[in-house]
C-alpha cells in the first residue's frame, strides 16, 4: 500500500512543479527577446544618425576643419531626434 501511494506522489510532482517552471521558462525567453531587441533598435539608430549626420558633417570636418568633439556633440544631440523613426 504505502508503495502505491508513493509512486501516485511521484506522478504528482511535475504537476506541482510545472506553472514555477513555465514562469522561469517565460522570463527567460523575455528577457532574451528584449535584449535583442534593445540592441537592434540600438544599432539602427546609430546607424540612421551616422548615415544622415556624416552626409552633412563630414565636408564641415575636412574643408572647414570643425573640430572632432563639435562633431562628437553634433550626433548625440541628433540621437533623441532619430528614435521615432527606429
């Protein structure tokens, strides 16, 4: 009798178990979703900021000799401008 009754518990258990393994399954899965998400919309935005900002900036740089960090300011001010698009 008692063995019965421990194999009944053992068919039990990943019953128990299952929705704390679907929620850690879940986070895992979003947290990996997100993460690449995040960076490609990163890369995206920096590459639409380069683009657009190299076009205009880099005749200022060679011929007119802006300096470097006024460039370095010039694209980190055009970052909060080039997220809708992303």
């Amino acid at each position: 009798m008692a063995k019965a009754q421990w194999f009944r518990l053992l068919d039990s258990f990943p019953e128990i178990l299952q929705p704390v393994a679907i929620r850690i399954f879940d986070r895992y899965l979003a947290r990996g979703i997100l993460l690449q998400t995040v960076s490609a919309a990163t890369v995206l935005c920096m590459a639409l900021v380069v683009n657009n900002l190299l076009r205009e900036l880099l005749p200022l740089i060679i011929y007119q000799r802006l300096p470097i960090l006024s460039a370095m300011g010039l694209v980190a001010a055009a970052i909060p401008f080039t997220l809708p698009y992303v």
